[in-house]
C-alpha cells in the first residue's frame, strides 16, 4: 500500500477535480447529466432499456417499443457487454441517469491515472508523468467526447504500456495484460482498439531498429498468447454479428454502422484542428474564428477539436532536440521511446487526414462534403474503408496523435527540470501546469443538460396500459433533436413508439410514407395499425433540428436544420385532416390529437 500511495492521492486528487470540473452535477445525479443533449439520450435510454427488457421479460434485441409495428431487429449487431454490463448494474442500483453520470465521472480519473501509469514507464519520472496524466484526461478531447458520447479511453493508455512491456521485458503476465486490455479496450470503444491495431507494425519496426527488442521465439510465443486472449475477450462482443452471418441471414440491426464514403472526408481532421484551440475555451476561443465549410479547419466540435496545445508542441519539440542532436543528453532507450512516439504521432496525422490526396484540380460536393478529383495521392484510410466501412471518423486517431505529443513534452519538461535548479524545478511544475489549465480549459455553457420531463410525458405516463404513439416531426433514427429525445422520454411513458425504426428496414419505409402529417393517407395508415396518439411538437417544425448547432462551430446549411421531416419551418397545416382527428391535450408548443 505504502509502495501505492502517491497514486491513490493522485487518483483522489483527479476525483475531486472532476467533480469540480462538472458542478453542480455531484448534487443532483438524477436531475442532470454531464454532456449536451445528443448520443447521450440514446445512450442513457439504452440503459433504462437493459433493466426495462429484463424486468418485463422482452428481448433485448428484438422488439416493437420502436419501429412499432414492425420492430426493431438488433440481434445481428455487437454487445458491448462490459459498457452494458456496468450500466445495466449501476441502473439497477441508481437509475439510468445516474449510471451514466457515474460512469462518465469515473473515466476523467481513471484515464488519469492509466495516463500517468504509462507515462511513468516511459519517463521515471513521477511529478512529470502526473501533470500529463491529468492533461490528457482533462484535454479538450477527451472532454468533448465525453459530453457528446461514451469515450472509454481509459483502455488505450495501458494497452500501449502493456504491450511495450510485453516488447521490453517478456514474460507471460504482460502478455495477458497485453491480451485482456487490448480486448477490453476493443470492447468498449472498438475505434481505439481498431486505431491501435493499425499501429502495431509502426511500434515493432521501430522497436526494432532500434535494437531494445528482439523478435525471438519468446515474443513470438508471447504474442500469440496475447492474441487468444484478445479473441476470447472481444468474441462475446462480435458472436451476434458472427451467428448472424453464419446463419446467413445477412446483416440484420447492422446496416447502420456501415457509413457512406463521403464521411471519410466530413469526419477526417483538417490541419489546424490540431494547432487551434477550442472554440468554448474561455481564455483562448478568440483565437478560433468562424472558419465556415472550409478545407483547413473541421467544422464539427466533437470531432474536430484536437487540440494538441502550444505548450505541449513546444516541450515536445524540445525533447526532439534535445534527444537527436549530436551528443545529446538521454539513454539510448530514451532515444528510441522519443523516436518511436514521433512517427506514431506522425503516422497517426496522416491517418486522420481525408482519404486522399488531390495532385490537381479537384471538386467538392456541396451536400456531401465529398471531394472528387482525377489526379491524387490514396491515402491508407482509403483502402481500409474498402475493408471496414464500420469505421469512417478517422479523425478519432487524434487520441493517438495527441497521447504520443504527450509523451514526448513528458520527455522534454523531464528535460528542462534536469537542466534546472532545485529551486527552479517547484516553480516550472506549476508554470506548465497553468498554462496547460489555460490552454484546456473546456467550459461551454451546455456541458450540463437538466432531465425535466415535458407535461406531454407527464399526461401519457398517467395511465398504466400499453399502446402505441407516434411523434411528429417525424425524423429519422438518427435525429438528435426527434428520435432520440422520444427515445429519452420513452422510458418516462413507456409506451410503443413508431419513431426509430432502422434505416432500410420497412419500419423505416414506413416512416417515409406517413412523414406529413398532413396528409390524409397518413391518417389512414395510423389508424390501421392502431396508433392511440398523435403527438405533435410544433416548436420542433419551427425552431428546426436545434440541437445540431451546438456541434458545429459554424453555422449549419439549412438542410442539416430542416430535413424534408420538418416541412421547411413551417408547422404542418391540418385542415385537410381536421375531420379524421380529435384534439386530447394542448401544451402550448405541443398537442396531442386521437384518430376518430
């Protein structure tokens, strides 16, 4: 314990500086939740539906409570079994809200902390390692995507410990380690697992030719105890998508991971990404104009704010001179791990970039984002697209690029401390720590969402029986601002709904059919599968998908507010039905209406 105790301060520091971080989020765990209001409704009304499934005895996968009344067929698509295991277990105890601020909370100190532990390996040096620690876990990117989805980035840090480990010293507990992180890593965020994978070969080479390891039988043999490991902790993940094809029943519930080519481009990191700091940063926002739709600065805040830091550049840059310079200061070890972390960096940004190169003229396609050109440069991300359409936001490596500048500024503030006078040393420690307080400082006014219930939901959980609803504006099962906001509000009323059904299934041809409202035949098809009520939220066709302007840090084209779903701004005219329907309840911006 005593061998222990700095890191369980430092853990304990990290906790209250991230309850700090979310105020006042620590006193109300049910009536707030850390992020804005995005994949978080669907990831908080997946954990109420875990419990719900289970206590009522419905399939978990299989189902009508959406797509009602053809359902939603899920079966085929992976089970991130540790993420739902943990929210089913924290939902039962604290409910879904709590689960998922609970499990938000503890990622910020446990990415510190994994953070710090491979940090420390690299560096020895403790204070060093500690102040990077907390940086990464509170960089601006991680920060954003824990406000917009689940991150889990606390594996990445010890998969690539362990594996260095594995590569440095052998021995079969780090090979285990190696196989059981890197598969929990994979589990509960395949990208980081996915991305991690792509740069193996980058740290054997390099490794390597360095001459610190030797690809000898023990490696070999280390290596495929690792690799079993891996399988057999990501194959409960994969099994339904296996049996599935097996079974050859196709695809079933995984059309929607597989994205169109032109998001390679929208969601790829354009160049000042990385050098421009966060547009909700109180100190340095300033410094990111309005850019617009431009091909050097991303225009999505959760996926293009990566942030490397200025300071950090500056550190890492002196670690860079200070190791390769003739007579240069560090063991030969140290050479390689600095050497080593520049071109993973490096490679990392190259993977983040668009998919290719263009060498001429070139055209982008207003809608799409996409770029077409006759002459240009493939990049690797184009040919793995081929492979692995699932995965299309490359610009996620950034965790790569970012942890790698992170271990080579460890290196060069390890440096400039060495250089240093004792005196010195106390004073350079807390001058690099505010200035990276300053610089990832990430404080937008939307970081906390309130959970209060809407009377409309109110009114439909008063009463006990089941039935099925439909909710207009009528988006499709990925709009934030419709689907998954009914989706939230479902575990409220608990009521079948006709929203959310997948995309290329027939409950979503049929969501197509019956999107105006208006129209008679609308109405007709409603009342033939039993629809109890008709919820129409006017404010919604008004105000437009208003959600989608806090993630863009530019104003958003007109058809990203109103799709087709949101008949142009304009409220729906219900003349032409008037006789078909029947006003139950009126709540001033929405109104419930019955089908006579």
């Amino acid at each position: 314990m005593k061998a222990r105790r700095f890191e369980l301060f430092y853990f304990i520091f990290a906790v209250l500086l991230t309850v700090a971080y979310t105020w006042p989020l620590a006193t109300d765990m049910t009536g707030m939740f850390f992020g804005f209001p995005w994949d978080a409704l669907g990831s908080i009304r997946d954990f109420w539906w875990l419990k719900f499934s289970y206590v009522s005895g419905i399939p978990y996968s299989r189902h009508i409570y959406n797509g009602y009344p053809f359902g939603v067929d899920m079966a085929g698509s992976p089970f991130p079994y540790i993420h739902n295991g943990l929210g089913f277990l924290l939902t039962s105890l604290a409910g879904e809200v709590a689960a998922y601020n609970l499990i938000k909370l503890a990622s910020f100190p446990l990415l510190a902390l994994s953070a710090y532990f491979l940090f420390y390996y690299l560096t020895k040096h403790q204070l060093v390692s500690a102040v990077f620690g907390l940086a990464y876990a509170f960089s601006p990117f991680h920060v954003i995507h824990m406000m917009a989805h689940f991150t889990n980035l606390y594996w990445l840090p010890l998969v690539i410990l362990f594996f260095l480990k594995m590569l440095d010293e052998g021995g079969m507990r780090n090979a285990i380690l190696f196989g059981l992180s890197f598969g929990a890593c994979f589990v509960d965020n395949a990208y980081y697992g996915y991305f991690f994978g792509l740069l193996i070969p980058v740290f054997v080479i390099i490794k390597v030719a360095g001459k610190n390891t030797v690809l000898d039988y023990e490696r070999m043999k280390l290596s495929l105890v690792s690799l079993f490991i891996f399988m057999i902790v990501v194959l409960p993940l994969l099994y339904p998508v296996m049996k599935n094809v097996i079974a050859n029943e196709g695809w079933t519930g995984f059309e929607g991971y597989s994205k169109s080519f032109a998001d390679l481009f929208i969601f790829s990191a354009k160049p000042l990404d990385y050098i421009m700091p966060s547009r909700h940063n109180p100190f340095l926002g300033w410094l990111s104009p309005d850019m617009g739709l431009g091909a050097l600065k991303g225009h999505r805040y959760t996926e293009h704010t990566l942030y490397i830091g200025w300071s950090v550049l500056a550190l890492a840059g002196f670690a860079l001179f200070r190791f390769f310079k003739k007579n240069g200061k560090g063991t030969e070890q140290d050479r390689n791990t600095v050497w080593m972390f520049f071109f993973i960096a490096l490679c990392a940004v190259i993977l983040s970039a668009p998919p290719f190169i263009p060498l001429s003229g070139f055209s982008i396609d207003s809608s799409t984002r996409e770029i077409t050109a006759q002459h240009k440069i493939s990049l690797p991300q184009y040919f793995l697209y081929g492979i692995l359409p699932v995965f299309r936001v490359y610009a996620r490596i950034g965790s790569i690029v970012l942890l790698a500048a992170f271990v080579l500024a460890a290196f060069g503030l390890r440096e400039l401390l060495s250089k240093s006078t004792e005196r010195l040393r106390p004073l350079i420690l807390v001058a690099v720590s505010l200035v990276l307080f300053v610089e990832f400082f990430e404080f937008p006014q939307f970081r906390l969402t309130k959970t209060d219930v809407p009377e409309v939901y109110k009114f439909l959980a008063a009463s006990s029986e089941s039935f099925p609803i439909i909710e207009y504006p009528l988006g499709d099962r990925n709009d934030p601002y419709t689907t998954y906001e009914y989706n939230f509000y479902q575990r409220i009323h608990g009521k079948y709904l006709v929203n959310g059904g997948a995309k290329g299934t027939a409950a979503d041809a049929f969501r197509i059919k019956i999107a105006d409202i208006s129209k008679p035949e609308a109405i007709a098809e409603l009342d033939k599968i039993g629809i109890r009520y008709i919820v129409l939220h006017k404010d919604k066709y008004v105000k437009g998908a208003e959600i989608v302007r806090l993630d863009w840090l530019t104003t958003p084209p007109r058809n990203k507010l109103f799709p087709p779903e949101y008949n142009d701004g304009r409220v729906p005219d219900l003349s032409a039905i008037k006789d078909r329907i029947t006003k139950v309840k009126n709540f001033g911006d929405t109104e419930v209406y019955e089908i006579k």
